[in-house]
C-alpha cells in the first residue's frame, strides 16, 4: 500500500512535466508524419520518372501508404492531447 501511495503522490508532482512532454510527443509524430509523406512522394516521382507506364499502380500505393502514415500521426497527436486534457 505504500508503494502505491509514493507512485501516486510522484505522478500528482509530475503532471505539468507530463502535459510538456505531451506536447513534445504530438510535435515529434506530426514532424515524423510530415518527414515519412515527403519520402513517399519523392520515391513515388523517381519511380513515375523511370516507368511512366506504372503511374496509376505507384500513385495508388502512394495514396495508400500516405494514408496509413496520417491515421497513426492522427492517433498519437489525440493520445497526446487525451494526456493533455485528462
């Protein structure tokens, strides 16, 4: 039961230093999800330039992986303010 009383009473001291680290969190993962799109894209454009026959095929897989890279950038920044907040 101590234990349990020293773990809440060093979670309650820490709480603006989690809201930082929060924010640092939801900064880092839209940065990450910007930096991961842009590399998408230019592979996507260095692949159309060598096999402009492949365009719909590599534009759709781009689509795809862009997407997929938004929905888990759009999940840490709402655990991130879920911290925030609650």
């Amino acid at each position: 039961m101590e234990l349990l009383a020293i773990l809440l009473q060093v979670a309650t001291d820490l709480t603006p230093l989690a809201k930082m680290a929060a924010g640092l969190g939801a900064s880092i993962s839209v940065i990450g999800a910007s930096m991961g799109i842009s590399q998408i894209g230019r592979a996507a454009l260095e692949s159309i330039a060598r096999q402009p026959e492949a365009t719909s095929d590599i534009r759709s897989s781009m689509i795809v992986s862009a997407a997929l890279i938004e929905g888990v950038a759009f999940f840490a920044i709402v655990v991130c303010l879920l911290i925030v907040f609650i």
